[in-house]
C-alpha cells in the first residue's frame, strides 16, 4: 500500500527511530491482512474482537491512529484500559541453558542482554566503537526516549563480542524481524530439548526484567536501577521492587533492627543493605531479614 510507504518516509523525515518505523509498519501490515484499513470502524471493531490482552490492542490502536493522523483522517479511537501484569522472571540457569542451546550469534546476542538489560532495539544500534575493551563497558544508544548510558560487561561477553565479524559499524544484524525469527525458532528447539516450556515464555525483553530485579536485588538501590535501565521516569521502575520482594521471599520473619539519628548513619544501614521503615521521635528505625 502506497500510503504505508508513504507513513514511513514522513515518519523518518520525522526523526522517529528506524526500529520503531520498522515495528509500526510491521503492525500495519498486519493489520491490513485481517482488515480494511481505509474504514476506521472496520479496524476498530477487528481490534476489539481479537483475542489479545489489551496493551497488545492499544499498542496496535496507537500504530493505526497516527497513521490516521497523517492521512487526515478521524475516528473514535477504542477505549481500552490497560491491565497491569507482572513480568515472567525466569531463573538464571534457564537463562543460561537458553543461550548455550542457541547458535552463535544468537548466543552472543543473548549474552549481552542478560548482562546490560538494554532492548533489543538498543542492542541493534551498538557499533564497534560502543565496546570498551579496556574499560570493560558498552555504550548504549538509547530507544524509546530513555536515557544513553554506559553499562559494565564481563570478560566472558568481550570474548565473545571479539569472535564476531567486524566487517560492518553494528555489532549485530540491524533487522529485529530476522533476530526475532531466528531467535524464536532456537527458543523452541532449546524448550523440547530441555523438556521445559518455561523456556517458551522467554523473550527479549525478558533480559531487561531479569536484570534490573536482579541488580535491585543485589544493591536494594532503586535509583541504581532506573539508571542502568536509561528510564527517565521513576515510576517505570518501581516495579522491580514488587518483582524483588515476591522472588526473593524468605521464610522466616525475624529481623535484624537499626536505628539512626543522622545522615551518617542511615547511609551506612542503606548500604549494608537495611531497609528504611519509619521513624520515631527523631530516630528512623531499619531493618534487614536475618
């Protein structure tokens, strides 16, 4: 269709992402091949019926209404409110068992996510020169307006960063529908192998959510957290707390209590990994699980 073409030019002289240009044209498409896309209540109605959750039939209404938007179009765009679900949090060694059962470069795609929590669409962009040998990081060009940053890497992900081809800027294929192919066809193969559909439920963006309940797990440093994610707003990562808690769940309920009447103080129990709980005739009581 002339006027998908024509979206995706007037989105790149927009300045949107390629990746997201790629994945609202990819939705559209698919889109057309269930409706007309020329009758807005058409669509609106094949939205509504289609057995999705709801974030998945908003994400597509948004996709549709901007393209409406640029043809000049109107419509009464569904109204559909968004359920609230908590991430799959797969363990490591299911991680790890993924990512050995997997090809190379799928492997070593893989690796750099669980370690730099970045987006697949982030991953895409990084380029050679993003990689620090000496340092020991990668430079991640941020997606979906969040934050660049700089994240540690592990010696293990250098070396096998250092066994791909440096024939090209990227470090990795640029066309996320290839990697998703490619990566969802392994999922499958490493699932019936291990003899565990757990490994089905994983997706890129697994990665992030296991890295980021893992450092807040590590450091109990929300802020930490939000920054090595690149989120700009904090409420996107408070989450990671609730995910951290229901995971890491002990069973006893004794406690270790602190107190302290000064900054001081209190940065040190935060450190030591106590937790803030209230405070009492000018002294903030902590405590940590014994």
């Amino acid at each position: 269709m002339q006027d998908l073409v024509n979206f995706a030019i007037n989105m790149q002289k927009s300045g949107i992402s390629e990746p997201t240009i790629i994945s609202r044209i990819r939705n559209l498409k698919q889109l057309a091949r269930m409706t007309n896309l020329k009758d807005p209540e058409t669509v609106k109605t094949t939205l509504t019926n289609q057995p999705w959750k709801n974030g998945t039939k908003k994400k597509y209404a948004e996709t549709y209404n901007a393209l409406l938007k640029f043809l000049q179009i109107t419509w009464n765009k569904p109204h559909l409110i968004t359920e609230t679900t908590i991430p799959f949090i797969p363990t490591e060694t299911e991680i790890d068992q993924l990512i050995a059962s997997c090809g190379r470069r799928t492997s070593i795609l893989l690796q750099a996510l669980k370690e730099t929590a970045m987006r697949i669409s982030e991953a895409v962009k990084l380029q050679w020169i993003d990689l620090s040998t000496e340092h020991k990081t990668l430079n991640i060009r941020p997606s979906k307006n969040s934050n660049p940053r700089i994240v540690p890497i592990s010696n293990k992900l250098i070396d096998m960063l250092n066994q791909l081809p440096k024939n090209r800027e990227t470090i990795f294929q640029t066309d996320t529908d290839s990697l998703r192919t490619m990566f969802t066809q392994q999922r499958k193969i490493a699932s019936q192998k291990l003899q565990n559909p757990r490994i089905l439920k994983i997706s890129f963006h697994t990665f992030r959510h296991w890295k980021a309940t893992m450092e807040y797990h590590k450091t109990k440093d929300i802020m930490h957290v939000k920054y090595f994610l690149g989120h700009k707003n904090i409420n996107n990562t408070m989450i990671y707390i609730n995910i951290e808690q229901a995971l890491f769940l002990e069973q006893t309920d004794q406690w270790t209590c602190r107190t302290a009447t000064n900054i001081n103080e209190a940065t040190q129990l935060i450190e030591a990994g106590f937790e803030y709980i209230t405070e009492m005739d000018g002294t903030k009581l902590f405590r940590k699980r014994k």
